[in-house]
C-alpha cells in the first residue's frame, strides 16, 4: 500500500472515531473469516466486503466534505458577527452595443470560414 493511501485510510480511521463508527475500510478489508466445512464462499464474502468498502469511502469523502463546508461556513458567520463583511462578487456588465459588436463580428468569422472550408453556397444551413 502507498504512502498517500496509509495516509488517506488513517485520516479516515480518525474520523470515524471520532464519529463513534467503529468500522473503516481497512478493518473490513483486512478482517479474516475463518473457513468452517458448510460456511460461505470465500469470494462471494471478498466481493461483498469490497462493495462496503466502496461505499465507506463514499461516506467518508461526503462526511470530509461536508465538514470543511460546515468550517468555512462558521468562518463566515465569526466574520460577519465581528462587523467584517464579506468582499462583494465582482460582476461584469457588458454593454449591449459592445455585445452586438462582438456577435457580428463572430457571425463575419463565421462566414469567411465556411467560404474557405467548401466554397459552395448550400452546402451549409444558415
């Protein structure tokens, strides 16, 4: 297992402690059944773990993400109950005859490369 993965899997086993969930990926991969002569096949119970296993890294990465959501959210809120607003969206207004403009000139573009891709006039539909 790489070093990014070990890292990843113990963030995760951190926080599901810190939870109260008791299992994370690695314990269910790493957990062994021991085999019984009328007990399950082995790969059908591998296929199921693999399955939980995806699905709990699917919660962990909505549970993260939700988190940071929840802090940048409460530095909002520190900010805007201290007096400090929040810096405005810049906007850009277009004015519409700057907009006319460039769309004529996009149409005349337009034109002059259907002209030289095939010269003939039905090819294309206007």
């Amino acid at each position: 297992m790489d070093e990014h993965m070990q890292r990843r899997l113990e963030k995760q086993k951190k926080l599901f402690t810190q939870l109260g969930i008791h299992l994370d990926a690695r314990s269910i991969h790493e957990k062994v059944f021991n085999n019984k002569l009328r007990g399950y096949d082995p790969d059908e119970v591998d296929t199921f773990l693999d399955e939980v296993i995806k699905d709990y890294e699917r919660f962990y990465a909505t549970i993260a993400d939700l988190m940071d959501k929840w802090q940048e959210q409460q530095i909002v809120m520190r900010e805007l109950k201290a007096g400090i607003k929040p810096e405005p969206v810049m906007t850009h207004t277009i004015d519409p005859k700057q907009l006319e403009d460039i769309i004529l000139n996009l149409e005349h573009n337009l034109k002059q490369l259907k002209t030289k891709i095939r010269p003939e006039q039905d090819f294309f539909i206007d």
